[in-house]
C-alpha cells in the first residue's frame, strides 16, 4: 500500500521553528578590567589598535592560541549572571581581542574567564557593578 505524503503537513511545525533561537556560538565567561590598556601582549604600546568603539577584550587561556587569537573579533552577548536584572536583553556587540588575560597591566574583577572586557565593552551588554557573567560569543 502506497501512501502519500502532503509537503504542506509540516508548514506548522517550520512556522514554529522560527521563533526558536538556535545557538551558534560558544558558551563561557566574562570579567571587566579598568584602564591602564597600555602595553598589550598583542601590540606592544601601539594606541592604534583600539577600536574606536572601545570594544575590545583580552583573550583568556581558552581562546589565547599562543597569541594566534591577537586581532580575532567576536560577537559577544551576555546570556546570564549571578543577580537577576544584570544582563542588557537583546545586546550583541563586536569585540577585538588586543591583549592577553594572563599579562593585562590591571587586575580584571574575576580571574579565569574566557575574556575580560575593557569596561565600555563589558558595560554594553551587562550592568558594569557585576563581577563576572555568562556570555555567548562567536568568532567573525
């Protein structure tokens, strides 16, 4: 007995899946760390490679490469913190790794994090009086 199928039975199920948010990056953790920026582990003391924006990270041991990860940028957004209320919904932004977590002149807030956000990158998805967050990130 042959039996037929109508392309149109799934149309309901594919209307749905569109409001599912799949994850394509990775998942890990963030701190902030306050200026001095200069000198980086990338760079040296060269200004210019700061992003105008000022977003930008230093890469923690997962990502670092062996220095291969020096200019790499990433979307990042947080996805969950200790305190409710901290995070800024619907918030990506565009970071340029530029120095090495291990070798920042400043302490950073948490140490151990897969990045530690310059303060205006960390205060962009995330309210800046959290320590550390969770965040998802993917290289472009």
């Amino acid at each position: 007995m042959s039996r037929t199928h109508n392309p149109c039975q799934w149309l309901p199920v594919l209307f749905l899946l569109q409001f599912f948010h799949t994850l394509n990056g990775d998942v890990g953790t963030a701190a902030q760390y306050p200026p001095p920026y200069l000198p980086t582990a990338c760079f040296g003391g060269d200004s210019s490679q700061f992003p105008s924006s000022n977003l930008f990270a230093a890469a923690g041991e997962g990502i670092w490469d062996n220095g291969a990860s020096c200019g790499r940028q990433y979307l990042v957004r947080c996805i969950s913190a200790e305190q409710t209320g901290t995070r800024v919904p619907d918030k990506m932004i565009h970071v340029r790794i530029v120095d090495y977590a291990g070798a920042i002149e400043t302490l950073p807030s948490v140490s151990g994090t897969t990045m530690v956000l310059s303060q205006t990158a960390f205060g962009s998805v995330a309210n800046s009086t959290a320590k550390f967050i969770n965040i998802e990130f993917q290289q472009v």
